[in-house]
C-alpha cells in the first residue's frame, strides 16, 4: 500500500506568503502633513431667530421713524420704502400733510408687526412679501 500525503493548507499558505515580498516602504516626503486647523463653530441664525430680529427692528423703527419708511427697507421692500420716504420728505413743504398720514401707517405698521408672533411675522411679512399693512 501507497500512503500518500495530502498537502497541508497550513504549510500551502505559509509557503506561498514566504514567496511574496512585503511591499517597499513609503518615500519620505518633503512636505510636512497640514496642521490641524480649529475653527470655532458659527451659530447660524435660526429662520425663527432673524424673523424675531427683524420683527423687532422694524417695529420700533416702524414707531419712530414711520414717516420715512425705513422699516419698510429692513423688511426688504425697496419700492414701499421709497414711496414712504418720498411722501415724508416732500411732505414737509405740502403743509405736513402727507408727512403725518406716512407717520401714521408707519406706526400702525409697527404697531401690528410687534403683536404678530415670530412664525406669523415671518410666515405673512418675510416669506409671503405682504408690503402693505
């Protein structure tokens, strides 16, 4: 009788691991690896947190400043804005007539956008773009 031997895995593998070469190591390089850079983190204002400040700002501006319609430029209404403060500064030769009535809608407009809550100010003035009252 013949006895004949399988082969070992084991000694299959340890052979063929012998037979390849590690691979070379790194070149240096010349450059050294970047610093770790640190940037504090930015608090990025909240949709509910610019509505909130620019409520705010445009109501008392709304209260003192009406005539001229400079809350109507915060709230980023360009073309109402000027018509206010056109109104308000040609006003003041018109015997203060149109002056007072611009006085008046700005603070009845300053009135409403401090009474109105944070979502409701944002929902109707900052993302529906109601110019006017």
């Amino acid at each position: 009788m013949s006895t004949e031997q399988s082969p070992d895995p084991q000694n299959i593998a340890s052979a063929r691991a012998a037979e390849i070469p590690p691979p070379p190591p790194a070149a240096p390089t010349d450059t050294p690896p970047p610093a770790p850079s640190y940037s504090a983190p930015h608090a990025a204002p909240t949709p509910n947190s610019d509505a909130k400040d620019k409520k705010i700002l445009a109501g008392i501006l709304g209260i003192v400043l009406g005539s001229f319609g400079i809350h109507k430029f915060i709230l980023g209404y360009k073309n109402e804005g000027i018509i206010m403060c056109v109104v308000g500064v040609v006003g003041y030769f018109l015997c203060a007539i149109p002056t007072m009535v611009m006085a008046i809608i700005g603070l009845i407009e300053g009135i409403i956008y401090l009474t109105k809550s944070d979502e409701e100010f944002g929902r109707i003035y900052l993302q529906g773009r109601k110019p006017w009252f």
